[in-house]
C-alpha cells in the first residue's frame, strides 16, 4: 500500500526525545564525577559512551532529515535542534576529558553548583523538546523555556563571582589557566540550553 | 480590505535601522567606558540595557520573520543578518564584562585605540544595512564594506602588535591572561563587522 | 544558443577542487614551516599569499551560488562546504600567526607531529571533495571520510597529552599560555576537516 511509503512524520520526535535524554544522562552523570575527589578510567569511559549514543542519535536525524520530504517542522530547525542538543553533551564530555587531561579533582565546590544548574537546565530542554510533539503541551514549552533562560542568567552571575573570586584567590597561574577553561565551559553548557531555546520559539512561531 | 494584511516587508528595513543604532550606542558608550579608569555600576547597568535592548529588536525580527510569507531579501540573510548584529552588540557587552570581573582600569591605552576603530567600523556597519532599503545607495553600501574589511585588517594587526607588547612587558601571567582575552575580544568586534559585508554582499548579488 | 546562459553546473566541481588544493597548499607548507627553527618574513608573506587565495575562490563560489538558480547539489551544502574549506586554511594562517606574534620557535616536536597528521587529513578531505564529482568515486569518498574522523581521533589524544605534557613540564605560565592555544588551535584544523565529512555525508545521502 501507498502510504506505507510515507515518510513516518513521528520518527523526529521520537529520536528528538532519545537525543535529549542522551542530554540529561549526561548531565546526571556529571553530578555524579563532582561528587567524588578523583576521576577514574570507567567513568571516561561511561562519558564516553553518552558522548557517542547522542552523536549517533544525531546522525541518524541528520540522515533521516535528508530522506524525508515531509518533516513535522522546518527542515532547518529540525538541523539546527539536533546540533544544539547534540552540543550539550559534547560540552559536558569535553569538561570531564578537560578535567582528566588538567589531572584536577572534579569536586571543586564551584563546578558542584555549576552541575546542579546545568542538570536543572537540561531538565528544562527535556521537557521543551518533548512538548514540542503536543500541541497542548505548548504553555509547559513556554514554561520550561522561561526557566532555561532564568538558568542562564543565574549561570552567568556563577561564572563571574567564580572567576573573579579565581583571578582573587588563586596564585599559582597554571591552576588558574586551567580552572578558568573548565569554568567557561560550564557556562557555555547553560548558553547552548539557551540557543535550544531560540530555536523551539522559532518552531512555535511558525505554527502559531 | 485584503492588503491590510499584507505582509509590511519595510518593516524589516526599520527593525534593521533601530538593530543597528543600537550596536553604535554601544559602540559610543564602550569609548565612553575606556576614556575613564573605573567602571562604576552605572555603567554597567547601562551597557546591560544597551545588550537588552539590542536583543529585544533582534527577537522581533526573528519573529517577524517567522510569521512573513513575503520577505523584501532571502529569509536565511535576513535571519544571518539579525545575528551578526546582535553579536556585535553582545562581544562589546562582554568586553565591559570582564573588565568588571577581572577588575581591569578600562582607561588602558590599547584598548581604547580598539575603542576607537570598532566605533569606526560599527559607524560603517550602519551605512552599509541604512543603505539596503533604497537601491540607489549601492555605491555607499559597497564603500563602506570597502572600509569595513579595510578595518579588520588595521584591527589584526594592532591585535598583533598589542599581543606581541603584552608578553613581552608584563610580567605578571594573571594580568596577561585576563588582558589577552579583552583584547582578543576587542578584534572579534571587527571580525564579526566584517561578516556582515559577508551577508550584505550575498543580499547585494542577489539583487543584482 | 539559449544553453550558453544555462548555469554551468560544473563550476562548482572546479571551484571546490581549486578551493581544496589550496588547503593542501597550506598544509604542505605548514609542514616546511615546522621543519624548521624561525620563522621569516618570506614565509609569513607565502602563507598570507595562500589565503588570500582560497579567501578569493571562496567568495568566487558564494558568488556563483548566489546567481545561479540550478546547483549540483542542495545551496546551503554548497555553502557550508566552502565556509568549511575556508576555515581549514584560515586556521593553517592563524597558527603560523600566532607562532610570529608569540616569538615561538617552529621547530617543536609536538607541533611536528600535528603538521603531520593535519597534511593527512587534509589530503583526505581533498579525496573526499574530489569524489563528489564523479557518482563511481562514491566508496571512495566514504574511506576518506572514514579516515578523516580517524585522523581527528588521533589528534585528540595527541592535544589531551600534549596539553597533559606541557602543563607538567613547562614551568613558565607564559610559556603554556602560548603553546596551549597554538596546540587546541592545530586539533581545531582537524575538528573543521571532519565537519567536511559531515556535509560530505549529507550530499551523498540526499543523492542517494
């Protein structure tokens, strides 16, 4: 039969919901290497395995993408959704390599308070991502991407005090070369939940 | 009557007006910021609303966009365009930043040589998207990309020189750190000045 | 003849090969670069030469697109594809810059090896540019973009232990300052040459 060929709209949001869950296995995961005082090899490797489920879940949007004619929304923000998403968590991956290669112990107090917000955010970008498949789920869209915004502020002010509190503290300059990535980084985990943002509004404006 | 509900494309030529004068408020009140040698909260809150004010026009654009069928230049330039300018806009606010958190005198006479060629560039900036909305400024348009990209160049090379300055004189790595970030930010001013006679340059040909 | 004035599809194939030969170009002297102990104003002016060049063929190509209405494949693949192979051979400029302004000698055995695998990857990205013209080159552009994503693996074990090395051996801040851009800048050219694969990949799919 005919639309047995069609292509399967559902497909995107399906994968949609498996990417940003990659997202925020990530983002538990991080809580859980500051909580300890040291960073061992299985924990690279289970970052790393994170890393690659949503590297993989994002290719296969991408293909998926280049063969259906018919996408639920535009082709270009169904693009840009799944490079963002995929962005948080080779952001998160990235600090935690970062933190191996810089041989630093992941449970500094500031990146505790950086990974509870990044794990809140994250949370946020889940529910938006899923809310974009009902309709009805439009005002918990708006909600949560209020709240990702509000977590991007508050992120901000945490980069600042942090660094200038760094820049104040800290003597030793290779430390400070260091930290001050890691905490950069951190940060711009929460700027990409806010670029998810700008995107999910640009799907809800078109089909207003 | 039907045409009341036609899409208003000037619109976008006076979003783009107001986008753009707001990046040259920034721009003069940055030259203000680096002509004295403290940053009081005044200032900073300033520069704040300069950024807010910035990012509310860019949001209206983007969502004007999105509800337009009929565009007066390409949807992806528009939306390129809306961007850049923000980000101009943005970098500065993030200049007076971290001059705020690394507690640096702005009065520092490299950056206010910078002050001085981004107002210049952002200035031509102005001309260049002024100049999109009437056919017969073409000239004008092209000139001050000339100068655009012609500033670019004087702004590498004083990056150079200023980098080249600042490890050989300070001593202090902490200084030189928080100094080569500000500078190098102050050059993205003008890298990104030069990305809008990227897209101004692809409106142009398109139109040709 | 009406033909005459049908876009030259071809164009395009030729450009990107003339826009590819030119990243070789830089990568090849990149190597005579680190091969030996200084850096002189010849070279400084040969690379700068290089770039200019593939600046020029990159704006030849987004001039091209933007007047012709029927393209090989999808505009904003064309269009990322050169953006992309541009970024390769600034990166290559921005290096060797740096290597001038920061008064570094050349000649490091760790930068020796990124010249290296940096020649490789590119020469496959240009295997992989190459093969888009021709449908019969198809499994051979799929082994050069397997190899490329390789070659990025490869690099970054080489900057996670180089920087690993230089924060433990290098004492003098400045020093790591230096060496530690100049490193994440050299695994950044293979970073931008598996983004090629990536809009490699999704021109071979939609041709598929």
């Amino acid at each position: 039969m005919f639309f047995k060929f069609l292509p399967k709209e559902f497909n995107f949001f399906d994968l949609f919901d498996k990417q940003v869950k990659t997202a925020v296995d990530a983002a538990v995961f991080f809580r859980e290497i500051v909580a300890k005082n040291s960073l061992d090899d299985a924990a690279i490797e289970k970052m790393k395995d994170i890393e690659h489920q949503g590297d993989s879940i994002a290719h296969d949007i991408i293909e998926q993408l280049n063969k259906t004619f018919i996408t639920p929304f535009d082709r270009e923000d169904i693009h840009a959704l799944t490079v963002e998403i995929d962005d948080i968590t080779d952001m998160i991956h990235t600090i935690v390599n970062r933190l191996k290669v810089y041989k630093l112990p992941p449970n500094d107090k500031n990146l505790v308070k950086f990974a509870v917000v990044i794990e809140q955010s994250i949370r946020a970008v889940e529910l938006a991502v899923n809310g974009l498949r009902k309709h009805k789920n439009l005002n918990l869209v708006t909600e949560a991407c209020v709240e990702i915004k509000r977590l991007e502020n508050v992120g901000n002010a945490m980069r600042d005090e942090t660094l200038g509190e760094l820049f104040e503290k800290v003597k030793d300059p290779l430390l400070v070369i260091k930290w001050k990535e890691i905490y950069q980084d951190a940060e711009t985990v929460l700027d990409i939940c806010e670029d998810v943002t700008h995107i999910v509004g640009s799907i809800l404006v078109k089909q207003a």
